[in-house]
C-alpha cells in the first residue's frame, strides 16, 4: 500500500488456511483450534489492511517477506495474539458456537470449561517455548558442533539434550521435531523468542477489554475498538512498538496480565 496527497493504493491480504473442509454435502465444522488459529491469522490480517502507513515500508510485514521494513519483530505477533483472546471469552464462544442441527450454541458448562482449560500445562507449554527459542539463539550464533553445559553438539542433539534441559521431559528417542519447525528457517531466525514479548504485550492490551467483561459490559465495545485499531493497527511501524502501547494504555506497560494468566503472580 502507499499513500499521496491525491491517491491512496489500498493493501491486500489473504488468509490461506489449512482448516476442516465440508464433506459431503454438509458444512465445515471446525475444530476450536482452529477458530484460534483463525483469529490469529485474522489479526494478521487486520493489521495488514488497517494500515495508515504513506509507504509500505512503514507498513505492517510478515518476516517471511523478502524485503526489509514493518514493525518490530518483537511486536508482530501483537495483534494476531491479542486478537485470540476474544476466542476463549464465554461471551464470544456462546456467539461463534452452532450446533449444525439446530444451531444453539454451547452449553454453558461446556463454553465454562473450555474457558478455563486455556491454561491447562502452560507450565510446560512454555518451558518448552524457551528451550525453543534459546535453541533457535543458538544455532543462529554460528556454525556447529554447537557448546551446550561444556559438550558438544550437533543440531539434532543440541535440540533434544534443550528440550529435556528446559522441560525436564525427554523428547521422543531418535526424534527431531525441529526438522518441521518452519520459523526456523523462515524469517523468524534468531527471532523466535519475539512471540513471548508479543504475548506478554497482547495480555497487556487485552486486560483493557476484560476490565469491560468485569464490570458486566461486553468486551465488543466499538470505541475501545476504534482506539485499538487508531493506536495499534494503522500506525504499524511509522510508530514505535513501545510508544503505540503508551498510546492505547495510557501507562507504561505492564506485564502483569501475563503472568496472572500463567499463574506466576
């Protein structure tokens, strides 16, 4: 996208997605994983079109792209994981949710525990992150054999001697799960350990719709929304990561949401 005085090329963005096709007939019947998934691509794409950006430099970027520009790399993830939140409120799933026969929606008791469950072995969700991201700093320092503890290591080792390290749990013997982790290799390298800021800066944001939530109200509220695409969507990187989260906070940010949600405070 670009922007002049007198024309304005409008962005574009597409969504490919390997989601439940219908069968047969019968509508696509999607797992909830995949409506998370949805939404988070979805932010991607918000922040694509969103853009109020003069040149697309300064526009939103994936890090697969193979041209410099877009926001920081510790901020790409902002909106995609901010978006997510809203698919876990038992507000949102008793509007997304239908029954294919006769469209209610989820029992309550379903939508409480599905809401509840987000969490569940975050402990190890995100130890395994870190080893993750450590291991992805560290085959991106220089050539092997890579120095873990004092020993030697190839790329295939070195990752599953982090996972047990970090995790305490043994990857699967003569396994190499980094082999189909495409952020490895495609933009995200030396990067991964972006999506835990990202996160932590999306919990922030999002602490803002469930102060709504808390006080009865819906967490779809058309202003703060209006505010959260003007200070966070159409600036992309002609502002600031830092500065855009002051706008929409009105304070420093915090990372206090986050580790409440994981139970570290």
């Amino acid at each position: 996208s670009y922007k002049t005085e007198k024309e304005r090329m409008l962005p574009a963005c597409v969504n490919i997605g390997n989601l439940t096709p219908s069968r047969e007939g019968s509508p696509s019947l999607l797992l909830f994983r995949e409506v998370e998934t949805f939404f988070h691509e979805f932010g991607h794409a918000c922040h694509c079109v969103l853009t109020n950006s003069r040149h697309s430099l300064h526009s939103w970027a994936w890090s697969a792209v193979p041209w410099p520009g877009g926001v920081e790399q510790d901020f790409l993830e902002v909106p995609s994981m901010m978006l997510e939140n809203f698919v876990w409120c038992p507000e949102i799933l008793r509007r997304l949710s239908k029954h294919v026969s006769d469209g209610s929606c989820l029992p309550e008791s379903t939508i409480g525990a599905l809401s509840k469950s987000r969490f569940l072995m975050t402990g190890y969700g995100k130890s395994k992150y870190l080893a993750m991201a450590l291991y992805d700093l560290k085959v991106h320092s220089g050539p092997g054999p890579y120095v873990f503890e004092g020993k030697e290591y190839d790329a295939v080792s070195l990752y599953n001697v982090m996972i047990e390290k970090y995790t305490g749990i043994a990857p699967m013997p003569e396994s190499f799960a980094a082999a189909s982790w495409f952020h490895l290799l495609m933009g995200y390298d030396a990067g991964y350990y972006g999506y835990i800021y990202s996160e932590t800066f999306a919990a922030d944001l999002f602490s803002k719709f469930s102060e709504l939530s808390r006080d009865n109200k819906s967490v779809i509220d058309a202003h703060l929304g209006k505010k959260y695409r003007d200070t966070i969507l159409s600036p992309c990187a002609t502002v600031d990561g830092d500065v855009m989260l002051l706008d929409f906070l009105g304070r420093e940010p915090s990372k206090d949401a986050f580790l409440s949600r994981v139970s570290m405070t």
